[in-house]
C-alpha cells in the first residue's frame, strides 16, 4: 500500500486524480493545487473516501514540505505547470519523497525548456536515496518507453527515430490549446530543432511539414517541432544517427496562431496596459477555453507513435509502434479529453513502477533509462493499449542502408 500526493488540478490531474483512486495499491490520496475549488470539483467527481484536497501554491518549497510532511505520501506526481518542478523536486529531498512528472523545467520568463536545470539535480537525489522520474506523460513520456522497448526487443541499434503526433479530434471551438494554452504556445512558436549525425539543426518555426498516414485515421499534414524528448533520447539511445518529432495541425490552427503571432498576443514580456503589467500570452491563456473544458464535446482519436529503422542481426528493420486513444471514450471513462487522458494514465504507471520497487533507485532519470517491459504490461490494462507494426513499408522510408 502507498500513499500518493498529486500536485495540479488541471485537466491532467484529474485523469491521475480518478486513476490512482482505482489503484487498490494507493491506500490514501492527497489532491493540491493553486486554487482548491478546482481540486475539490475533482475530488466531488472522482467520489472515493481515499482522496482529499489541500490548496497549495508549489512556487515556494516550504509549503510543499509543510503538505508533504503532514501527509507523508511516498510519491508525489507533478501534473501542475513547468514552472513548478524545480520547487518541487527541492521540497521532496528536503521532505524524503520520490518525484515524477510529465514535461520538463522551463524558465517563466524566457521560453526555453531543456533537462539540465533538472538533471543538475542527480547528485542531490543519489544522496538522498531519492527517485526522480522526469517527462512521464505520453510525450515525453510512453514515446521514450516504446523507443527502450524497440532497443530492448527489435533492434542492436537504433539508426532513425521519427515520433509522431497526430490529434485527430474535434472539438467544435474555433481556437483552442489541448493543454495548458501558456505552455503549448511557447512550445510551437519557438525554432523547429533535430537531432543529426550528433548536432542540432535548427529550423525557422513550423517551416517543415509533410503528410503523414496515421492509423484509423489517415494522412494529416504533420509540422517538424523540437520536443523535449529527443534531448534525452539523443543522449540515452547509442548510435541514433536522427531523431525528430512531428505533430499535426490542422490549417485553421495554424492561421490562427499566426494572427496571433503577428499582432504580439503570443508575447511573454510585460507590456504596460492601463497602468498595469501584462504578459500578452498570460491574457490570451485567460480568454482562451480551459483545455479541461474541451472534453465534452471532443470526437475523433488522437495516434501517438514512434517509427524506428535500425539494424537487428546485421540487417536493417523497421519497426512502428504507437497508441490510439478516443476523445469521447476518454470523456465518457473520467470525464476529460485524450490529450490529458493520455498525459496522465502514463503518470499513474510510471508512479507505480516507482512504488512497487521496480522503477526505484537513487537519482533522476528520464524514462528510456528504465525497464520498458512492467510498465508497457500496464499501460495497456489502464487504458492505453498498443499496436506494433514490424517491418512493413514506413512513409520515412527509403532512409538506407547499404
Ligand atoms: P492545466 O493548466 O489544465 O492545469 C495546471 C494546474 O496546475 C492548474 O490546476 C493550476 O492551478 C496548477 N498550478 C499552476 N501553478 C501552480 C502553483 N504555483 N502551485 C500549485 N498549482 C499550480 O494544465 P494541464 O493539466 O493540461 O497540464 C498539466 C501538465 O501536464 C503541464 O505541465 C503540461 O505541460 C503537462 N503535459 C504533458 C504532456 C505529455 O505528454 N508529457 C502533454 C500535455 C500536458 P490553477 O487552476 O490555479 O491555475
């Protein structure tokens, strides 16, 4: 039995909120967050004597230690924003618990996330005795485990990985960001960036796209993005020759951003309005629609997924593996859309890796560095089931090699 502490009541915690509530292995539940109304809205849902609400504000270290040493979980899982995790991952070595999240740190004033605020933090947590999972949502997060699994299972060496990102759905609004509109906005504007032959190339925003065929669903025109994945794929995956990301979008969201775009509603420095400071994209993320608030009118599938060629035996192989997840299974099971579905069923099995043992040793790792296998076994009984696809034509294709 463990006991595990959420911090963020977004559409994220809500899914690991109802998730972990239905694990028998978590014995007791602490749900806090920014505004506790949110959290409370959530624990009225999920309806389960395990779980209570706190309010908390996760920017100051000591009110987390305050929480944590009174509630004494054994894992806390960061589904709150970006910002949060250094704070939090300083209030668990002072506290003694494990930590995991889904998306890595990143600067309030300057759009740029990268691991190594958080890997500077590896000799803290080995001396601890402390485990720190990093990026275990869906990407980051199952893109990395599938890609240890094709290491493991399917390949001496991993030459080409391409992970793909298609969301299918619609959900009837104009405009309108599956996540956090902050985050996700800071994320697509900024330089496109891969990984090759051991250097970054980088490219202007959103300037490379081609259609790729996705399962169930078709092709989608799908825009070359730098995601935070492939800094620790390039680093963890030996002889990888090229690692990209690609995710879909569809005309109109693109259109939409570049208004915005243009006319400095994506900005993230102050400007003097009316007297006040206002940060451009903090004002846009307040008139936007709450990504929670999506769910309930989202149809269509989202398809995550990695395409791999490498060599197994001498020999090159290619080899697909991917994830489709229903917008309204998802909102009909817990009440939210795939794109937290997705990001937070993968929380809840990297948090019982870590409880049962399997995932726990001193220090912080991003996931390709653990087993693959129990947490593979998992996903697909809570809620996301996998497909692979060997060998068979790959629209990469043709990469090589002689
Ligand atoms: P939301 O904006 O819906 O929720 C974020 C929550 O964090 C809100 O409840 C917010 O509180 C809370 N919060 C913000 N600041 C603080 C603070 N200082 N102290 C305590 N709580 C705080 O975001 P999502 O649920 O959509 O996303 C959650 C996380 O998941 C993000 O980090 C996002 O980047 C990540 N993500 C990862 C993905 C992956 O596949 N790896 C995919 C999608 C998302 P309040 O309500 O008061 O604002």
């Amino acid at each position: 039995m463990a006991k595990v502490m959420i911090v963020g009541a977004g559409g994220v915690g809500n899914v690991v909120a109802r998730k972990c509530a239905a694990q028998p292995e978590f014995s007791e539940i602490l749900l806090a967050s920014r505004t506790v109304a949110k959290c409370d809205q959530i624990a009225r849902g999920v309806g389960s004597p395990k779980l209570r609400t706190a309010a908390l504000d996760a920017d100051n270290p000591a009110n987390t230690v305050a929480l944590l040493r009174d509630f004494q979980p054994d894992i806390l899982i960061n589904v709150a924003l970006p910002y949060q995790d250094l704070a939090l991952m300083e209030a668990c070595l002072e506290a003694g618990v494990h930590y995991l999240d889904t998306a890595n740190y990143e600067p309030p004033e300057v759009a740029k996330f990268e691991y190594s605020w958080q890997w500077a933090y590896q000799e803290r947590f080995q001396q601890a005795g402390l485990t720190a999972i990093l990026g275990c949502g869906f990407d980051p997060g199952v893109t990395g485990v599938f890609t240890a699994y094709a290491l493991k299972h399917h390949f001496d060496e991993i030459h080409y990985l391409d992970i793909v990102d298609c969301n299918a759905g619609n959900h009837g609004q104009s405009f309108a960001t599956n996540f956090n509109p902050e985050i996700n906005i800071r994320e697509i504007t900024q330089k496109g960036r891969y990984y090759e032959d051991g250097a970054w190339r980088e490219i202007p925003p959103l300037s490379v796209h081609r259609p790729i065929p996705y399962p169930e669903i078709g092709e989608r025109e799908s825009y070359l993005l730098y995601h935070e994945e492939l800094e620790s794929l390039a680093k963890n995956i030996p002889g990888l020759k090229r690692a990209r990301f690609w995710m879909t979008f569809s005309e109109a969201y693109i259109t939409h951003l570049r208004v915005l775009e243009a006319v400095g509603m994506t900005r993230i420095d102050p400007v003097e309005y009316q007297g006040q400071k206002i940060v451009p994209l903090q004002f846009l993320k307040a008139v936007l629609p709450e990504p929670a608030s999506l769910a309930e009118n989202y149809s269509g599938q989202t398809s995550i997924g990695c395409h791999i060629q490498g060599l197994k035996d001498g020999q090159p192989k290619k080899y697909y593996i991917y994830n489709n997840c229903d917008h309204s299974a998802c909102y009909q099971e817990v009440g939210a859309q795939a794109i937290s579905y997705t990001t937070g069923v993968p929380a809840v099995v990297g948090a019982l890796m870590v409880v049962r043992g399997l995932w726990q040793a001193p220090g912080v790792f991003n996931v390709e560095e653990k087993d693959p296998d129990p947490f593979l076994e998992l996903l697909g009984p809570l809620g996301l089931p996998w497909v692979e696809v060997v060998d068979q034509p790959s629209p990469f294709d043709p990469i090589e090699e002689g």
